[in-house]
C-alpha cells in the first residue's frame, strides 16, 4: 500500500532522510518511531505531498508522491500533529467544509458524515463548537474529518501529541476499531513507546536512518533476556569495571548504566555484591522498544 | 473541474460564519479609521476631506485582519487540511480572497453610515456605485494582503510590512493631503500609488471634491492592480513546496 525506496531528503546542507526503504502491507498499523529531529516528520511530509522528496521514491497506493501529487491525495487522509481544525465552526462545519473540499456534496457528503461522526465516537457533539471540545474529542474530530472522502490510508503524525494516557488509550482503540471497519491502511508518527507497541510493525528512525525494523515482539526479542538498569554517580567507570569482571557488554548515559543480560535476576545479585557502595539503585525490565533504540543508536527516544 | 467552485463557496462561507460569530471584531476595524477621521476632521474643521481616506483605511484593516491569519492558519490550522485536499489551489486562492474582501466590504458599508456627517447624502439610487467601488477596492486591498502574507512566515514579519508599507501607501494616496498641493518625490509616489486611485474612485462616486485622477482612469487602475494582486496570489499558492516552512 506505501512503498518507500532509497528515500532522501536534504535541507540545504542537513540531511533529513538518508536513503529510507520499507514498505507497508494492506491494512496495517503501521509505525515510524523515533526521537523528534529524527526524520519522521519529513517522511511524513513527503508522504502526505506536502514536500518533494530530494532523492529516491515512493508510491501511495501504487501512485507516486512527486510526480502523481493530485491521485495522492484522493487516497489518503491526513491527520496533523497541529491542529487543523476551525475552533470557531462546529464539528459538522468542519466535516461539511472538508467534504466540500473533496468535491462531495448533498446526501452522500451527509451520509459520509453521519457515518464518520458515529464510528468516531460524535454525534451527540456534532453541534459544538470545536473550541468547546476537549483535546482527545478535537483528535477524533480531525480523524473524522481525514475519513470523509473514504481513503485507502490514514497518515497520522504524532496524532497522540499533548493527551493524558486515557484519552491516548481511547484514540488508540478508535483507530484500531477504523482498521478492522473500515479496512483503512495506517501509518503513523510517534515518539510514544506505549503507542508504537500497538503497532503491527515499526521502523526505528534515527538521524534519517532506519536502525531497525520489525514487529514490537520480534524488536524487543532481539535483545536476549532482560535489562538491568543500574543508577550510579560514576556511571562510566562502573561500567567499564563490570564489562572487565562479568564479560557483558554495557551502555552508560546519564548517570546510568545497561545491561542486557539472561536471568537479570541473578546478575543483579552477583553485581551489587561486587560492587558494594557504588551503585545507587538498581532495576530490572523486559526489554522496551526504548531499549532497541538505545542499544542500536546509544540515543533515547524520549 | 466541477470540483472548482465547492471548495471556493466553501472557503467564502467559512470567512462569513466566523465574521458573524466574532461580530466584535467589527468594532476593531471601524473604530481606529472613525476615531482618526473625527480628529482629523474636526480639528481641521473639514470631514469631508478625510471621509474617504478614513473608509479605504476600515476596508484595509479588515483586508489585513483576514489575510494576516493566512500566516498561522497555514502552519497549524484550517489551511493544512486545504492543502492536501485535491481541491485546485487557485480554487483555495479565490474563496480566501473574496470571502475576505466580502467582510471588508460589510465593514465599507458599516463606515457609510457615518457619511451624513461628512455632508455626504446617498440616495438609495447613488448607493449602487458607492457599494461597488467600495468592493472593488475590497477585493483589491485583500488580493494585496494575501500575496503579501502568503511569503511569510511569521505574523511579525507582516506587520512590519504593515508599517513600513501599507500605512505609508495609504498616507501618500489622497486620504490627507490631494495630489494637487503635493511637492517633490512625494508627488510621483502618489502618481504610481494604486491606493492613490482608489481613493480618487470613492471621492468620484461619493462626490466629494478632491477626485483627481479621473473617474474612468481611477476605475481602472484599481481595478488592473487589484486583479494583478489577485493573479500573483494565484500562482504563489500554486508553487511546490520543496523544503518545509514548519
């Protein structure tokens, strides 16, 4: 449904994307995740025509994005991390007006935003006025708004940008709910771990590279066993001592130092015995997606 | 292209709605021209010298009001969505400017009423050629603003333009001083000034003195710039986007 190949993109002398590829199946959920500056948004900008890519392609249901704009945007819907509604006009305002936009009119235009306001939860609050909303409802306004004229695929960047977790969890569901209904393709921005483990699958970007890719169990099983998390004040000299006595491989940043390590349980016991006064606190998780990217790019997301 | 004119009424109906839900916002742009038009005016013991002045200084508040808001609106707001939307942008172009330009207009009208007090009486037959001219110079004074603020990008930069620009044109164009009485560079400024015209339109259709250049040449030198102004504003919005404003 989106082909992606040898994408670049430079502004100026900066490099934003570094020859990206990926492609994004039929029906997916699928999830750019990364810090910010780290290419999703110029991706994102390309994909959804608002940019000419500086090198490389890529198709959007089988048009391309630079030479075939107008075709482009018949099949996707967009979703932005501003706000792009008018708070001065009601919910069904701003849906008539973005149908009118797509050309539709009359009782189809009626028909698709009734249709639109009920799978999305609004239509006890068609007659508001989007200033009164709150921010989750204005959310599931503009992914009512990117539906109307039945695209293919929903572009969405960083769409969960400034909830609380509970309306970022009710959003999440809606947008689940549109993949299973309405058969739509999704692809989205996010910096959320909680959001791309939702995801079909991802691609990690960072610096305008993709550093890794897959589903969030196949990432986060690529990291063996468990991580250990050890906070210290001289992060970087433990970390050196413990690679020297235990044989394992360390990151240390900010005053912490990981590990990735099977049976963490036991490890931790047998660090903090050989290390007595040096560490301040010490954890143990199940690999995150937050830990693939911290292994592959030494960088956190967040 | 049937898909031309939707997307235009769409954007125009839009301007209205908002207009009519800010009814405030009226008193913003009439109340300056009117305060200075009465300072002026009774100071120097003539309004009618300034009335026209002070009616295309509400019509280009009002036009830099809405077109000032393309700047944010296209960053984060409304017209994100138009611009992935495949409706034509020339389609997008003339809606925002004659939506914009109708607002003006309603606030032109607004301004006439006051025009008893500069000794103006317009019969109900004279009101036709008022009403257009001042729409005329609506819709010219509005294709100006949007040319202008669809280069830039932060609202800062217009209002510099604002006062670097569009107040010295609108003071160098007949509303204080005519032509006539006028020295030097100031003069020829005046000459090549197309606001200079429109203020020369309105003191021909309102009959008050002071209306040189000529009624027919005024007609349509504003009319050319504000179709001009209308056309660049076409085809700025139509260039692609290589690099990001945002």
């Amino acid at each position: 449904m989106i082909r992606v190949e040898n994408l670049t993109h430079k502004y100026g002398g900066r490099t934003a994307l570094n020859g990206v590829s990926f492609e994004v199946r039929q029906g997916e959920i699928f999830g750019l995740l990364g810090p910010n500056g780290g290419g999703k948004s110029t991706l994102f900008r390309i994909l959804a025509t608002m940019m000419t890519p500086t090198g490389g392609r890529a198709t959007v249901a089988g048009f391309d994005v630079a030479r075939d704009p107008a075709a482009v945007r018949r099949q996707v819907g967009v979703v932005f991390q501003s706000q792009s509604l008018d708070k001065a006009l009601t919910v069904e305002e701003n849906l008539r007006a973005q149908g009118h936009l797509h050309g539709l009119s009359g009782a189809d235009l009626r028909g698709r935003m009734g249709h639109a306001m009920e799978r999305l939860g609004l239509a006890d609050r068609r007659k508001d006025l989007v200033d009164t909303l709150s921010g989750g409802l204005r959310r599931r306004v503009e992914i009512a708004k990117a539906l109307l004229h039945k695209p293919q695929v929903l572009l969405m960047d960083e769409a969960s940008t400034g909830l609380d977790p509970a309306a970022r969890r009710e959003l999440s569901r809606h947008v689940e709910t549109l993949r299973e209904t309405e058969g739509v393709t999704i692809l989205l921005t996010t910096h959320i771990l909680e959001e791309a483990d939702r995801c079909d699958r991802l691609v990690l970007l960072h610096r305008g590279n993709i550093v890794a890719q897959g589903t969030p169990a196949e990432l986060r099983a690529s990291i063996g066993g468990d991580v250990v998390v050890l906070e210290a004040a001289g992060a970087k000299p433990l970390a050196e001592a413990i690679e020297r006595r235990f044989g394992v491989r360390t990151t240390a940043a900010n005053g912490h130092v990981r590990i990735e390590i099977p049976n963490g349980h036991r490890f931790i016991t047998e660090v903090v015995e050989a290390f007595p006064g040096a560490i301040d606190s010490v954890g143990l998780h199940k690999p995150t997606l937050e830990d693939v990217f911290v292994r592959e790019t030494g960088a956190s997301i967040g | 292209m049937g898909n031309f004119f939707l997307p235009a009424a769409t954007l125009w109906q839009r301007e209205l709605v908002r207009f009519w839900r800010q009814k405030s916002r009226v008193l913003g742009v009439v109340a300056s021209p009117l305060v200075f038009w009465l300072i002026m005016g009774y100071g120097s013991g003539d309004l009618a010298r300034f009335y026209s002045g002070a009616l295309v200084l509400t019509v280009m508040f009002s036009a830099i009001f809405s077109t000032i808001s393309i700047i944010e609106d296209r960053r984060e707001g409304f017209l994100l969505s138009m611009l992935v939307s495949p409706a034509p942008r020339t389609s997008l172009v003339l809606g925002k400017i004659l939506g914009a330009a109708t607002l003006a207009w309603i606030q032109g009208l607004i301004f006439l009423a006051f025009a008893p007090l500069a000794g103006v009486g317009i019969t109900p037959a004279g009101l036709l050629p008022v009403a257009g001219a001042v729409f005329l110079i609506s819709f010219t004074l509005t294709g100006l603003g949007f040319a202008i603020a669809w280069k830039m990008t932060s609202t800062s930069g217009f209002h510099a333009i604002m006062n670097l620009l569009l107040v010295p044109m609108w003071m160098v164009s007949g509303s204080l001083f005519p032509m006539a009485t006028a020295h030097g560079w100031v003069r020829a400024i005046m000459w090549v000034n197309p606001l200079t015209y429109s203020i020369a339109l309105m003191n021909h259709t309102l009959r008050l003195p002071g209306a040189s250049p000529g009624a027919v040449e005024s007609l349509a030198v504003t009319a050319v710039f504000g179709l001009g102004m209308v056309v660049l504003s076409g085809m700025f919005a139509a260039q692609k986007a290589t690099s990001s404003a945002a």
